[in-house]
C-alpha cells in the first residue's frame, strides 16, 4: 500500500509539473482578448450585410464597418510583421526551452527530497551554539539568545567585540545562573577568527554556528541532529526566513530565499546529499571535522588575496572537499534579518555572488565537485545563468524597435507568467505577494547585473565590518567606475553577438 500511495503522489506531481511547464504557453492569453475582438468585428461585418435598410439610416452600419475596417488591417499587418520577423526570436525560443528544461529538471529532482525525522531512539549527541557578534542590534540579539536556549543547547558561546558593549552587557545579563552559556570578548576583526575561537573553546560533538541576529524556531534541536545518525553526514543546514517583511526588499529576500527552500536544496540533497553552500545564518558541523581545518579556513587565499567574507562557503567546501556529506533539513526553520532597503540588499547580493563565483570555480577547479555530478551541473548552470539572463531584455528590446508588439506583449507576458508559476510555493505561504510579481521580475534582470558586476569585481572580498569600517579613497573611485564600464561593455558585447548572429 505504501508503494502504491508513492506511485500516486509521483504521478500528481508529475502532472502538476507537466500543467506548469505549459506556463510556457501562458503568454498567448495575451492574444486571446484581441482575437475575440477581432471575431466579434468580422461577425458584425458579416451580419451588417443582412441588416434591414433602415439600419444604415443612422450611420451605425458604415460607422462599425470602417471601424472594424480598421482594426482588421492593423491586425492583419502586425501579424504578417510579425511572421517576417519570426525567425528572429528562435533562438531566444531556443534558450526559453533550454531554462524551462533545467528547471523541471531541478523541480523533478526535488521530488525525491524529504527531511529526516528524528527516531525514537536518537544517539546522544552534545550540540554547542557558537556566534560570532559585532554591531548587533542589542534586542534581535537578545530574542536570538532566547530562542537559542529553548532549544536546549549543551553549550552556548558568543565571542564579541570588544567596541560592542551592548550586546556584551545583553550576553552576561543572560548568562548568570547558566554555565553552559560562555563570553568571549575578542579584539580580532573579522568573522573567521571569532568562528575560530569558539570553535577552540567549545567541547561539544555537534557544532551549530549561528549568526547573531537568527531566532530559531521552537523545538528543533532534535530535527538538526537528526542528520548525524548517518555517519557520512558532516553538516547540517536549515530552512530560512527573515523576520519581518515589512519592506519590498525584505520580501523580495523572502521570495529568493524560499527559491532555495523549495527547489534549490531540496533537488541538491535528494541527489547527491552535496550542498553549494551551508548558510552562515545556521549551519551544523561535526567538531571532529572542522577542527584540524581550522588553519586553512583563517588562511584562506583566492586569486591572490586574502578571503575575509565568504566564511560559510569555505566551510562547506573544506567539509565536502574529504568526502563528507552535507543534508538540508526542510523541518528545522529559522528566522534572520533581511535586508530593508535597496542599497543594503544590492550589497548583500553583491558579497553573497562574488562568494558564489569564488567557491564554484575553486570547487570545480580542485576536482571534488565533479564527483558529485549533479553539484557540478548545478554550479556550470549558475554560472551561464549569468549571461543568459541579459537576452530576454536585448530580444524584448528587439521587438520594440521593429514594432513587433505582439512579440512584446508575449515576452512580457511569460516573463510574468512563468516567473508566477516558479514562486507558486512561495505565494501559498504569502498569497499577497502576487501584486509583486511585476517588481520580482524586474529584480532577477537587475540581479543579472550584480552577478555580473561581481565576476568582474570577483578578487574583491571584505566581510561587512571591514565594509563599515574603511574609508574609501579618491582612487577606489576610479576603479569602480572601471568596473562598471568593464561591466557595460560585456553586455555590450552580447547585444552586438545577437545582432551579428540575427543578421
């Protein structure tokens, strides 16, 4: 019975996939509205020929007749324009199949996912908490501590510094009568060295390094440990939110993080148990195996320069890079802070993409990802996603000018439309967010430039207190502005491919 409840439930999904992939096709509802009315308009030009005399005595017969007329003819020229100019959108056809393939591909994948459960039973693990704090907002800090403590940890340590005396005051209000909870005051800069020392200092099995402004969720020690009874498993990490959505930034972060929650880990886990990235906001480690890396993780060097930021992706990396695998657990949900403006959420981007580029080449580079296919056709996918998201707006920009607007309205119909289908899980959490749909698409073409940006810019790596901290000089300036015309003349440098390949 069991196997025939799976069989059912496979094949409903298959059919729910197989009733999205038609979303391709969705854009022709455009048409649909003008074709009525141009039926509506030859079924009056046919019945005005049996009207009674008097019909035409008011005017109405020749007024419906030249107006239908008219209507018919730019009808008529703008789809014989558009067939002339047909030919001209195959190969943007080409690329819409190929990225409606990858992702039924990646939703098929996800399908065969499912959380663990934790046993009745469950080995004895010991979980220590270790956060790093600087500039906290003293409140989130203190929910987060909360938070943390309901979920039982065996040791909780927070290594601060020491210009942060709030939340240095918040952690020892906290901490008395509790000895499991331990402060480390620290002078060194950086994420890494404060991940360092708390991980020296703690004595725990299972490591959770947790930023300083993530809440947990109630009661989900035993889903995070879970994992661990498989002994190839070496890292955990979490289902996220952010905690308030108040601002369009904020749930444009939702939305993207709920990309990740549904399709991206789910598909990466169920495959090969191989993750890109065990996020920073809440990852699991066994001690046993970060410890002796340790020295590699504060030295990291990429393209010749020292790795300040990025910490999380070097983790999982060093983790995975020895063989060790890595489980997303959809059943263990935390809450962190997103980012509620623009410039802060176009920064977060920038770092988060040039950590991407960083690790994905060196993890293809170094040769462990290719033994996990899946992660490896994942990272190659992102990586010519960057450059295939710029020919939607050169092939829609394309349409405008040859005046082909039904060819406009269908691109701007399947970018809503497809766009809508792919972030369906995302609305029945959040059914509002519809009336967004219009400023999501606009924020992935925007999104296409801070990727971008950030491969041109990839050597370029500060964590966000290095960010706060330094003084740009006249010089930073200019190389900036070079940066971004380097940029421009990429994209640039695909519009002149299209054209070239067109004519």
């Amino acid at each position: 019975m069991f196997i025939l409840h799976r069989q059912w439930i496979y094949k409903e999904e298959m059919k729910k996939i197989c009733l999205m992939s038609l979303g391709i096709s969705f854009s022709s509802l455009i048409l649909l509205p003008t074709i009525a009315l141009a039926l509506i308009i030859i079924a009056v030009i046919s019945l005005s020929l049996f009207l009674p005399y008097w019909f035409d005595s008011y005017s109405l017969g020749n007024d419906i007749l030249s107006l239908a007329t008219s209507f018919t003819d730019e009808l008529g020229s703008t789809i014989l324009r558009g067939a002339q100019t047909f030919s001209l959108y195959i190969p943007l056809g080409i690329i819409g199949i190929w990225r409606w393939g990858i992702w039924i591909f990646k939703k098929l994948c996800s399908l065969y996912y499912k959380p663990i459960e934790p046993e009745n039973k469950v080995e004895n693990f010991t979980m220590g908490i270790i956060t790093p704090v600087y500039n906290e907002d003293p409140r989130v800090f203190r929910t987060a501590l909360d938070s943390w403590q309901s979920n039982n940890p065996d040791e909780l340590i927070a290594v601060i510094d020491q210009k942060d005396t709030h939340c240095i005051r918040v952690f020892r209000e906290f901490a008395q009568d509790k000895p499991w909870a331990k402060l480390i005051v620290t002078s060194k800069a950086g994420k890494r060295p404060a991940l360092a020392d708390g991980i020296l200092a703690s004595k725990c099995d299972i490591l959770a390094l947790v930023d300083s402004d993530t809440i947990w969720d109630h009661n989900i020690r035993d889903k995070l440990l879970a994992p661990f009874q498989n002994p190839i498993i070496g890292g955990v990490t979490t289902r996220q939110h952010p905690i308030e959505r108040h601002t369009v930034w904020q749930k444009m972060t939702d939305i993207f993080w709920d990309m990740r929650n549904y399709y991206d880990l789910p598909s990466q886990t169920a495959m090969a148990k191989a993750l890109t990235c065990l996020s920073g906001r809440t990852s699991l480690y066994r001690r046993q195996i970060i410890l002796p890396k340790l020295n590699e993780f504060l030295n990291e060097i990429l393209f010749g320069r020292k790795k300040e930021s990025g910490e999380d992706k070097c983790l999982t990396r060093l983790v995975q890079r020895d063989g060790w695998k890595t489980y997303y657990q959809s059943n263990a949900t935390v809450f962190s802070s997103a980012a509620s403006d623009f410039k802060t959420f176009w920064s977060q981007r920038l770092r988060w993409s040039r950590n991407s580029h960083n690790s994905d080449i060196i993890s293809l580079w170094d040769g462990w990802a290719w033994k996990n296919p899946y992660l490896a056709f994942y990272m190659i996918d992102r990586f010519i996603t960057i450059f295939t998201l710029f020919f939607g707006p050169i092939f829609f920009s394309i349409s405008v000018y040859f005046n082909d607007w039904v060819v406009t309205l269908s691109i701007l119909g399947l970018w809503i439309c497809g766009r809508g289908i792919k972030i369906i899980p995302h609305l029945r959490r959040h059914p509002k967010d519809i009336l967004l749909l219009p400023v999501y698409v606009g924020v992935n073409f925007i999104l296409a430039f801070v990727k971008l940006y950030a491969l041109v810019t990839i050597r370029e790596q500060k964590w966000i207190r290095a960010a706060q901290e330094r003084t740009v000089k006249p010089k930073g300036y200019f190389k900036k502005i070079k940066d971004i015309i380097l940029t421009t003349e990429i994209i640039c440098s695909l519009v002149i491919f299209v054209v070239l390949v067109l004519q």
